[in-house]
C-alpha cells in the first residue's frame, strides 16, 4: 500500500489539492489501481502481435483547400471578435 508520503507526492505532480482527511482513501484507491496494473503484467502476451493503430486506418489527412465565406460570412465572423485594428484580429503579442 502507497505511503502517506507518495500520496502527497502524487497530488502535487498532479497538481491536485487533497486534505488530509482524504489521504487515506486515496491510499486505497491509488494502491488498488496500482495492483491491478500489477495483475496485468502478469498476462501472457508473448503470442499477441503489437499494433500501432487498432483501426488500422493509414494516411487518412484532409486536403488542405480554402472555403470562402464572403463578405457576409466574415462579417458574420468578425462579430464575435473581441477587438479590430484595421480590420484584422488584434490578439495578445506573444513575445
């Protein structure tokens, strides 16, 4: 069974806050989890070949064409925009 003291470590790498109160039943819930992970090592998959993709599925991108809208449909666009300049999108520099 997971230590008290992973179970803090793991809700800080998750980022996630825990009470005190819950750090035992996320004990029990982590440590079962992790057993089952446990069990499934043990499975006997020495004759189960290994998939890259299980809908087998290849090469399955869309052409990258242009759809023109129209002067009514960017104006129907740029409605929702929450600021112009010059009748472009302003956004945020990101440098």
């Amino acid at each position: 069974m997971l230590s008290k003291e992973e179970v803090k470590n793991i809700a800080l790498l998750a980022r996630i806050g825990i009470k005190d109160k819950e750090i035992d039943r996320y004990r029990k819930d982590l440590s079962a989890i992790l057993d089952f992970f446990c069990e499934l090592e043990s499975v006997a998959t020495d004759d189960v070949e290994p998939i890259g993709h299980i809908t087998g599925t290849t090469g399955a991108a869309r052409a990258d064409v242009t759809v023109a809208f129209g002067d009514a449909g960017v104006r129907d666009i740029l409605k929702n925009v929450p600021e112009l300049k010059n009748g472009f999108i302003k956004v945020k520099s990101v440098f």
